[in-house]
C-alpha cells in the first residue's frame, strides 16, 4: 500500500467516524423525546424490551399476592393485560415498593381511620388534608398537610392518625419507634 492509499483510507475513516458521531447525537436527541400527542405514547412496554425465551414467550417480572418479585414466562396479550409486567426487576422494585405503600397505608386506614373519605369537590375550599410521605432527606416516613388534590394520596382526617401511620410505618421498614418528626412537604413517597 502506497502512502498516498493509506492517506486516502485514513481521510475516509474519518468522514465515516464523523458521520457517526452526527447519527449518535441525533439518536441522543431523539432517544427520551416526549411526542406531542397522547395517542402516540406506547400503552405497554416494547417487546425488545423483554427477553424472547421463544417465539411466542416472554420473560417478565410480576409480583404475586405477598408483594414479592417472581420472574414468569408470559406471552404477548397476558403483558399487555393491565401493564403488571415488567421487563426489568429494577421497574418490578419499584412498583412493589409504591404498591406496599398503598397497601400499609390503607391497611392502617381501615383500622383507624375506615370512616373518612376526603372531599375533592370544589365546594369545601380545599381542606386541610392529612397524608405521609417518605422524606429522602431523613430517609423516613412523615405525616405532612396537603391543601391541594392529590387523588393518588392516601388520606386521613387528622394529623394525630396520620402521624401514628408514619410511626407505624418507621417501626415497620427501619426499626425506628416513636419518632416525632416537624410538619413537612409531601413531594416523595417512597
């Protein structure tokens, strides 16, 4: 190979290698790009996003009736049932996690609390509602005040009940007991 040969491949690979570095940044761009319509969201995971264990079977994560992580073999329609699931045990975790918290959380409720249903309606000005939420912060649960609708919240009709469920739920995750924590935001729930 003569050198003016070897110039002329290196000249070539690096139009090639610029080339795929535009694709990559294109790809970058459009990789978690929100379409502007709702109708173009996806209803389910992708397929490609689950492992193929045959033609027509998947293998997915579900969690059964105890709220543990049991890895399945599915095919297509029984995934698309109700998005329950999940391609990775990282999503699988999560939904567990936020599943057991409803669930403690009205378990508690229907203990303590079965009789109040908050008001949503417009009329009754917004009021104080009382909620607990996982502080990231303290790396604890918290009952907090909310003042605006949260309609996936778990509520209680005083802030005496939903302290002792975030001191329930303390002893129950963490070991902590009789923990008086300040009123704080509810952004996060664990």
């Amino acid at each position: 190979m003569t050198i003016k040969e070897i110039e002329q491949k290196i000249e070539e690979q690096e139009n090639t290698l610029q080339e795929l570095k535009k694709e990559l940044e294109k790809t970058k761009e459009n990789e978690n790009k929100i379409p502007d319509g709702v109708k173009d969201i996806p209803q389910t995971y992708d397929f490609d996003d689950y492992e193929r264990m045959s033609e027509y079977f998947y293998e997915a994560w579900i969690m059964n009736c105890k709220c543990e992580l049991v890895r399945t073999i599915m095919d297509e329609e029984s995934i698309k049932e109700g998005n329950m699931a999940f391609p990775t045990i990282k999503f699988a975790e999560m939904f567990r996690k936020k599943a057991q918290f409803i669930a403690d959380c009205l378990l508690f409720k229907w203990h303590y609390d079965r009789n109040y249903v908050p008001d949503f309606s417009l009329s009754n000005n917004y009021e104080t509602m009382y909620a607990v939420a996982y502080d990231p912060e303290a790396k604890l649960y918290q009952w907090c005040t909310e003042s605006y609708i949260d309609y996936n919240q778990i509520y209680f009709s005083s802030e005496e009940i939903a302290e002792k469920c975030a001191e329930w739920l303390n002893y129950k995750y963490f070991g902590v007991y009789n923990l008086k924590e300040s009123e704080s935001e509810c952004d996060t729930v664990r």
